[in-house]
C-alpha cells in the first residue's frame, strides 16, 4: 500500500480543495490515491518475499537454500494456510518443521496461527476470515535456524486524507441497532375520492343564459357556474357551485335547454386515494389500518398513509383493492396516475443492521468500508431482513464499527483501480 504523496496531500489541505467539482477531487484522487497490495511487498534486509507462486500457488519465501511456501487453503474447507518446505529443492518433513503466522489487520488486531503436520504440509490452526487484508509475519524453525519474513497482503483497503474525504462528501455512520420495517410491495393507481364529487344539475328546467366556468377550473362553494332563464317564470338565476373544488366535467353551454341533465361536475381534489392492488397470496397479511409508502411520478418524495377500508369485491386479475385516503392540499396528486407502494405489515428490531445506501459489491461479496483513521477497508457481509433503508447484518462486521455511508462508491472506484485482487 503506498500513501497518497506529500505534494497531494498538501494540495488537498489548502483551502482552494472546497473549490474545486467532486469528479475533479476523484480523478486527482485516483492517480494518488494508496494502492491496495496484495501478495508480496518489497523484501527485508535479509529475506526475500517474492512475488513468485509454488506448486500450490502459494507465495514463496526464501531464506538462502530454506523456501517455504503459503497459501490460503480452502478447498472443501474453511479458509487456513497451508504451508510447504524445501531445502535445496527437496521437501522438508513437515513434523521438523516450526511455523508460525500472525496477520496483523487494519485497526491493530492481531491473528496468531500456529500449524500442525497434516500429510505433507502444515496445516494452519484457525480460519482465516474475510477479508484477507493485513501485515503478514511469518517464523520459521528448521533444522536449528530461524528463518523470519514480514510483507503486507492488503485487499480491498485505501487511504483518503481526511480534508479529501470531506470534500468528495464521504459520510459516515456507526453500525449498531436499527428498527427494520418488512412491506409488500403492490401497485396501484390515484382516483378521485368520490366522497368529495358533487353532480351539479339545475332545480327547474330553462335556458341556459350564460356559463361562467371552464372544464379545469378552480371553484369555490357559492360561485357562480352558470345563469338560467326559467321555462315557467321566464325569470333568470344563478347556479351556485355546492363545493369547493375543481370543474371535471361540463356538459353546459349557453343556449341550451337544461333538460335536466348534470351540468356540471365538481370534485374536491383536497383529497385523494390511491387503489392499490393485493394479491390473493398477501392478503391474509393486509388489513385496515396498516401503514404504507406511495411513490409517484408527481412527488419527489414518498407520500405516507394508512389504509382506510379494503374493497369486497375481486378484480378480473383475482386482485383485492386495498384504499388509501392521502391529503392533497395543493392537488399535485391526480387522478388516473399509476403508483407504487410499500405496505408495511410488521416491524423488526435487530441488534445490527447499516444503511443501504452504504452497500457496495466487491468479489462475490456485499460489502461496506469500515474506517480506521484515514484508512477504508471492506467487510464483507451476510446479510438478513431489508428494508428501503435498512440492513440486518448477520455477521461480518462488529457491533460499533465506523462505516462508509454517502457516496462509498468512491472507495469502491479508488480500490478497484489498483486491481485489488484475493491473495490465496
């Protein structure tokens, strides 16, 4: 792994860095940025690590005529290492053989592996759990010499100077307990309440003078919709609005007979619902009364509210109608839009869950970055409930640790580009 240089490091500490667009911060970081070195690093005074890989794939560490070979085995097995031995190329009998490992990770804990024979290598005495990323110390004892290595075998780690990481926006948070919302997702549609529709006709049949409202138009309870000359008194009067609400619908145009028909529909848009449509295999777990999230083309945020009755009867597609009432002040919700929605039908506290907005892939693993001080490295995750915000984590991550929220996309660019690959 090497540091960000002392020129950039500087450059990002100036007060110029606030200035300057994210995606510029990002491609200077990435040419920057501390690589994620897995496998060999350079060797110490005495003994060599080698970027060089034995018969069992294994990286190949020489003391002199004395090379030994490790690899993480997991074959039908948990991860552990294996070890091999020669001396002068000839294999060394793994019961003359001393070894031990210990793996330091990122934030100071420290693995400490010893081996035992099994057939002809050395087999490690505890798994090697993801991920496999830390300084690597290894001692051997053969044949009255020690033979002793240090490297580094990182994966999935960078370093982001905290000014840099402040102005790409990275956020964090603290894994820990979390309330985990289980929904039904169903699909619906907004209709106008028609509690809130009021068919306008006139009291006495007549002409039809004058109309003084449009179809669209806005009304309030007592305006004038139209004036009417009586077929019997031949005297004209106004026919007021009932409601408020807006002109849906207008079969009236001035000399007409009324003829006693609707002249006019109006319909308080104050409020709305939304039809949502259940499947005969959710419905046992639906009931009035219950929460739910709708999500519009129309609102850039999800609408909430319960649901107000379910309907009797059965759709053509064997669906039940479960009817939300919403709010709709200022009528940005209208009729005939398509909707999708979450019911939310129980509630689950577990003791550690983590953002979803924080989840990022790497290998075959879900992951977050926990942060170290300047220092970003994977947690690989098993995970269980979800919800829209909400992570259960089953394992992979402690209780309490720091991980990346907003914008951990940037740790996954920044570590992929030095092709972090899985030392084995």
């Amino acid at each position: 792994m090497y540091p960000i240089n002392y020129f950039f490091v500087n450059l990002c500490q100036a007060r110029a860095i606030y200035r300057i667009a994210p995606l510029l911060l990002f491609m200077t970081l990435s040419s920057c940025g501390e690589s994620a070195n897995t496998g060999a690093t350079t060797p110490d005074a005495e003994n060599a690590v080698t970027d060089e890989r034995g018969p069992n794939n294994g990286i190949l560490l020489r003391d002199g005529e004395f090379v030994l070979e490790l690899a993480i085995f997991e074959t039908g097995v948990p991860p552990e290492y294996r070890a091999w031995a020669t001396v002068n190329d000839q294999p060394v009998d793994p019961e003359d053989l001393d070894l031990n490992v210990q793996l330091t990770r990122l934030g100071g804990v420290v693995d400490d592996i010893d081996f035992v024979p099994t057939g002809d290598a050395l087999r490690g005495d505890m798994v090697i759990y993801e991920p496999h990323s830390f300084s690597v110390s290894v001692a051997a004892s053969y044949n009255g010499n020690t033979h002793s290595w240090s490297y580094d075998s990182f994966e999935g780690r960078t370093r982001i100077e905290p000014a840099v990481a402040e102005a790409l926006g990275i956020e964090t948070d603290i894994a820990g307990p979390a309330v985990i919302e289980e929904t039904i997702p169903v699909y619906g549609r907004i209709v106008a309440n028609s509690d809130g529709v009021s068919n306008v006709t006139a009291r006495f049949d007549g002409k039809i003078e004058t109309v003084a409202v449009a179809l669209g138009d806005y009304v309030n309870a007592g305006d004038t919709l139209a004036t009417i000359e009586s077929n019997q008194s031949l005297t004209s009067s106004e026919l007021l609005a009932p409601i408020s609400g807006l002109i849906t619908a207008r079969n009236a145009s001035g000399g007409e007979s009324t003829a006693g028909r609707v002249l006019f529909t109006i319909t308080d848009t104050s409020t709305v619902w939304a039809d949502l449509a259940v499947f005969p295999s959710d419905l046992p777990r639906i009931s009035v009364g219950q929460g739910v999230y709708i999500n519009t083309p129309l609102t850039d945020t999800s609408i909430t509210g319960t649901i107000a009755r379910i309907l009797p009867e059965t759709a053509s597609n064997q669906a039940v109608t479960a009817r939300v009432v919403l709010n709709n002040p200022d009528g940005v919700l209208r009729a005939g839009t398509w909707v999708q929605a979450e019911i939310k039908i129980a509630e689950h506290a577990v003791p550690l869950a983590v953002r979803r907005e924080g989840l990022q892939a790497f290998r075959d693993f879900t992951v977050v970055y926990a942060q170290i001080g300047d220092q970003y490295e994977v947690r690989m995750l098993d995970l269980g409930r979800q919800s829209a915000e909400w992570v259960e984590v089953l394992g992979g991550l402690d209780p309490g640790t720091r991980y990346v929220t907003e914008n951990s996309y940037i740790l996954k660019a920044d570590v992929e580009k030095d092709g972090a690959s899985h030392d084995h």
